[in-house]
C-alpha cells in the first residue's frame, strides 16, 4: 500500500484544521470556539465521556457541520462539491461499527472498499494490502463473526485504510480490548502515524502515552492544552521522568489532573 503523496500528508502544511467552531445540539455547546490543528503523525484527543472528542471527530469526517466557525481538510473547505472528493481521502474507525457476521473479513474488506469508491479493478488488491497491514491477512477467509474483540478492531484499522487515506480517524480504537490486545493495537496506530496523519479520541491516559505525538485536552467542549506528551507530562503537577525515559500513562494523567482538577481520566 503506497504512503499519500499529497502536500498535506509531508508536513508541510496541516493535514486538518479546525478554528473557532462551534457545534450545539439543542441547548446544549458540544464545542466552544475551539481551534486546532492536526499535522502529520498521531494526534490524541484526551478527555473524559461528554467532553466533545467524538462531535470534533464528526466534523474532521465530514459527517457534520459546525453552527460557526470553519473546517480545513487536506487544504480545502468542505463544500456539497468537495464532501465526496475529500471523504475519498479519509478513512474512519467509530467507536463501534457494524457488519454482516457471514461476511469473510476479506468481503467485510472488499465491501468498504466499494463503499469508499475504489475503482473496481483495484478492490481486491487494496483490500488485501490493507489486510497485510493490519497483519489480518491469514484470516481473509475467516467469516467476521468469529473474529474475538481484537481481531475486530484490526479489521476496522482494514476498512479505514483501504482507500489509502491521508488521513485516520480512530473514536477510542482501544476500548473493549484485554491488555494483551490493547498493547499490539497501540503498536499498530503507531505505525498508521508514519504513513499517515491519525486523530485518535481516548479517555485513557496509557494510549496517549504509548502512541501519540501531540495532543489535546478537550472539556467540556473547550479546548485546555495543546502541545506535545512531554509538554502536558510537564505541566507544574506532571513529571516527565528522567531525561530520555519513556513517558508513562501517570505522568500523562498528572499532567492532564493539573488541567481537570479530579476529573481523572483512565490509566
């Protein structure tokens, strides 16, 4: 599977950008004038339920639009004749998706392919390199719904790479997963980095740790940190550790407590 060639995905300019939305539903502010920018790499959205990770994802998908403010995917604003260009580009991973139990992950695979407009002649061929990519290839032939928890979700990393996208979007890929699963699954996000740029929402503090490159604190719908890990572990009440040590999820949660105050995010 080839990496994106396109400027947004070299660094050279954000892959996405959000600034000054806001989105309400009914009554009530999902988002509040929040800006962002979303370059190359792994991107964490930490917060708690509530604080606004998956409507910000809704919009980065194209699936929503803000009340105010703008929206920049792959350097252009989403309009009705970009929408269906742009969602080319990008590949998405909810929190839970659905599928037909007697599909074979390779159909599941070849499926969303289709649903994603890859030319006919390359759908079989995209899909299995998707399926090497999650190293879910030996189970082609495996019908989905005898897949366990994280097999799934490899397959789900699948569907959202199969259109090669420059970039991911992943609303709590680790959730639901054993220990075991969920470090091969941080492993394999990781990796999507270097191909890609990759915005992941989670409420817990080791997935931030282990995988992402920057991040944001999202409350209550406003935007309270922006920076690097080691900028957030750094914060007066974090501790990054000695110089050069990794970076673990309680310094993550430190740094993010000296934000929330005692609403703590998971370990």
């Amino acid at each position: 599977m080839s990496t994106p060639h396109s400027a947004a995905a070299t660094g050279s300019q954000p892959v996405a950008a959000v600034a000054g939305v806001t989105v309400q539903y009914g009554s009530t502010t999902a988002l509040d004038d929040v800006s962002l920018t979303f370059p190359a790499g792994v991107t964490g959205l930490l917060g708690p339920n509530g604080a606004g990770k998956s409507t910000l994802l809704s919009l980065l998908s194209t699936a929503r639009r803000p009340k105010s403010g703008d929206v920049t995917l792959l350097g252009e604003t989403p309009g009705r004749t970009r929408v269906q260009r742009l969602r080319k580009q990008i590949g998405v991973l909810p929190q839970s998706f659905g599928y037909y139990p007697r599909f074979t992950v390779l159909e599941f695979t070849e499926y969303a392919a289709w649903l994603r407009k890859v030319p006919a002649s390359q759908r079989r061929e995209r899909a299995r390199e998707a399926l090497r990519l999650v190293q879910m290839e030996k189970h082609a032939g495996t019908r989905m719904g005898a897949l366990s928890g994280g097999m799934l979700r490899r397959v789900g990393i699948a569907q959202a790479m199969v259109n090669e996208p420059s970039l991911v979007l992943l609303d709590e890929p680790t959730v639901g997963l054993d220990p075991a699963q969920r470090v091969g699954f941080r492993k394999l996000i990781k990796e999507l980095g270097d191909r890609c740029a990759v915005v992941m929402s989670t409420h817990l503090a080791e997935d931030v740790a282990h995988v992402c490159d920057r991040v944001a604190v999202l409350l209550e719908g406003t935007v309270r940190f922006t920076g690097t890990v080691a900028e957030l572990c750094a914060l007066p009440d974090g501790d990054t550790g000695d110089a050069g040590g990794d970076i673990d999820g309680s310094a993550v949660e430190a740094g993010y407590l000296h934000l929330a105050g005692t609403e703590a995010v998971a370990g």
